[in-house]
C-alpha cells in the first residue's frame, strides 16, 4: 500500500466531513433546530466513500475500491434520506434539546458546534476508516469479501425494514402512545441500531483478510458500542420509558440489541398449581 496516498487520502476526507457538518451547522443555527446533524451524518459517511474513491485509483484493487465505495454509499445515502424524511417539518429532537438547555442561551451555538457537530465529524472520520483503507488496498479481494457482502445485506434489511414497520405503525392514529413490538421489533427493541452495526461490521470483513486490516478494528468497535451502550440505545430508551407506560413490559421480554425471540413472561408463584 502506498502510505503516502493513503495519508493524503486521510487529510482530504477529513476536510471534506468538516464540511459536511459545518454546512448542516450553518444550518442548524440558520433554523434554531440542530437535529439536521443525523441527516448530515449519513451523508458525511457517504462524502468519505466518494472522495475516497477516485482518490485511490491507481493505488488500491479495483473490485475492492468499487465494493466498498458502493456499499458505504448506498447505506449513508438512505439513512440520510430516511432522516430527512422524518425531521422535514418537525420540532427540534429532544435530545438536542436537553443537551442544549444545560447551557446559557448565549453559549448555546458554540456548545453545539463543538459538542454535537465537530464531534460528530470526527467520529465519522474515526468509524470510516475501514473503508478508506479498503480503497488503498492492492491486494485482490478473497473469499471473505462474499461474508462481508451477505453481513451488509442483513444489516441495511434490518436498518430499512425497521424504518419501515416503525413509520407504518406511527402513521396510525390509533398507535399514539403505544410501543411498537410487531415484525423486527418482536425480536429487538433497535433493529436500525442492530443493523448499523453489520454494515460496520461488514465493512471492516472487507479489510479483515490482511494483517494492515486489524489496525482498523477499533472502528467498529467504537460504532457498536455507541449504538449499544453509548449515544444511541441508552439515550432513546431513556425517553421512551419516561413517555410510554407499555415500555418496561415490553423491555422485560424483547432483546435489547441482538434480535432474539420475546422471553416467555415469568409465571407469577402465587398462581394455583394443578396437582394430581
């Protein structure tokens, strides 16, 4: 591998999510409403991919570079999509909100450019680095890149169908207040989170096959573990609990991550036994 193109590879696809996030914090101030910055995330993820690409032409393996241009591509660009599709004319998220209100009005803009979008923009930059590096390496794709392929699929279906059942089921007045727990959230209570988590995954497998490869891990990693336990799953759950009384039965018998089948509900001990 070229260490010198990759190097440069790395300082213009920082730039380029700097930009990505400074233009959706522009945004942010301009309409008071910083939720814009999940938009911005898929997009920046995408932004990495596709400056990435012709940038290690002549550097990397072309079916390798292709693969993972592609499938970061496609998965950035529909998360934004559906993103935008549920901010579009909705109030700020409350999560934002919180966060924001700790602090004095006056120091909120500063705070959330640093705490929110350049933050932001650095774990973009951080997490994509398998894929940048799977678009400097030489060596020609093997056998692992097929697992890296199905793994991805299962993801972005968990990620899309999720979204699907979920805004079907928030579409129905007669849903308002209650907890979705129908198809993939019978068997977790975040298929979008499980799903994002497999394409990481994925794309790490697409590097995995050479020793430069592992360098990389932490990448996925450190995704999983904010879907998991760090910005994503704790924080929703928290407002869910607190907005929805359905929340702690439905806790009790669903996965909170990994999809599983519902837990069967304990038998409470006081209830009559049938004894011969």
């Amino acid at each position: 591998m070229n260490a010198a193109a990759f190097a440069a590879n790395l300082a213009a696809t920082l730039g380029v999510v700097l930009a990505v996030l400074l233009a959706a914090f522009a945004v942010g101030v301009r309409t008071g409403r910083h939720r814009g910055v999940d938009v911005a995330w898929g997009l920046a993820f995408a932004a990495v991919a596709l400056t990435g690409y012709p940038l290690s032409a002549g550097h990397g393996d072309a079916a390798r570079r292709a693969l993972a241009t592609a499938l970061v591509a496609v998965w950035g660009i529909r998360l934004a999509g559906h993103l935008w599709s549920r901010a579009r004319g909705a109030p700020e998220d409350p999560r934002y909100a919180r966060m924001l209100a700790r602090v004095p009005p006056e120091r909120r803009t500063r705070y959330a450019l640093r705490t929110v979008y350049l933050l932001q923009a650095a774990l973009v930059w951080f997490v994509s680095l398998p894929v940048q590096l799977a678009q400097y390496l030489p060596q020609r794709l093997g056998p692992l890149a097929a697992v890296a392929v199905v793994l991805w699929l299962v993801g972005i279906g968990f990620e899309a169908v999720g979204d699907s059942q979920l805004a079907r089921f928030k579409a129905d007045p007669a849903n308002r207040g209650r907890v979705m727990d129908r198809g993939l959230w019978r068997y977790t209570r975040h298929p979008n989170y499980f799903g994002d988590a497999c394409v990481w995954w994925a794309l790490f497998l697409l590097v995995a096959d050479q020793p430069i490869g592992w360098a990389v891990l932490p990448a996925p990693l450190l995704m999983t573990w904010l879907l998991a336990f760090g910005s994503g799953r704790p924080l929703l759950e928290r407002k869910l609990a607190a907005d929805k009384p359905e929340w702690a039965a439905y806790a009790a018998r669903t996965s909170s991550f990994l999809p599983r089948p519902p837990r069967r509900r304990p038998v409470p001990t006081d209830r009559p036994r049938n004894d011969p």
